[in-house]
C-alpha cells in the first residue's frame, strides 16, 4: 500500500489527513466480505454482503426499508403538465443497454 507522501498528486490536506481518512475507511469496513460480486450494465463491480455486515446497518442497527404502507397521494398538477425527457430514458432505456433485474443473493445486500 502506498502512503499519501509517496502521491504528490493527491489532493488532500497533508499526509496526515491522507492518513487519518484512510483509518476511518478501513475502520468503517473491517470484516466487510463480498459473498458474490458482479457486473452492472455500467461495466461498475457491485459487490454482494451479508445485510448486517453494511457499515449502515453497523452504525444504525439495521437498514432502511420501505414503508409498507402506500405511497401518500400527490394532487394533480394545475395546468398542462409536460413531460421531462430524461424519464424516457428510464422507462424505455436504449436498445444497446437492456435493463435487467438481478437476483441477490439471500440476505445481501449491494455495496
């Protein structure tokens, strides 16, 4: 591993700092294992953790779920409503880049 004084084209305060980021990251994620990795369609690595080991779930006691209750309503808009053309690309994504939903394994969760 290469420390922050041998990066002169880092951007941080000091080497110091460099350090001191460093222990609070490797700190944050000790004992955090991916039990499967994979591939986005953004060509990203996506690793697959046991739900309880999230630094998230560590710090808070578990992780954020939905409400089960339904969405609250939300009035119509007055007037003409336009549509916004980057939801187009959400619902009807390029032809070259299908989007599919993928299987995680049990009690995982993305990192």
């Amino acid at each position: 591993m290469r420390r922050a004084a041998d990066c002169p084209t880092l951007l941080v305060e000091s080497a110091h700092a460099f350090e001191e980021m460093k222990a609070y990251i490797q700190d944050r994620y000790e004992g955090v294992y991916a039990l499967e990795s994979s591939v986005d369609t953004d060509g990203r690595v996506v690793d697959h953790i046991p739900a309880d080991a999230h630094p998230a779930a560590r710090r808070w006691g578990g992780l954020a779920t939905a409400p089960d209750e339904d969405p609250p309503h939300v009035p119509e808009p007055y007037g003409q409503k336009r549509s916004d053309p980057r939801s187009e690309q959400i619902v009807h994504p390029e032809a070259g880049r299908p989007v599919t939903a993928q299987v995680l394994p049990a009690d995982t969760t993305p990192l």
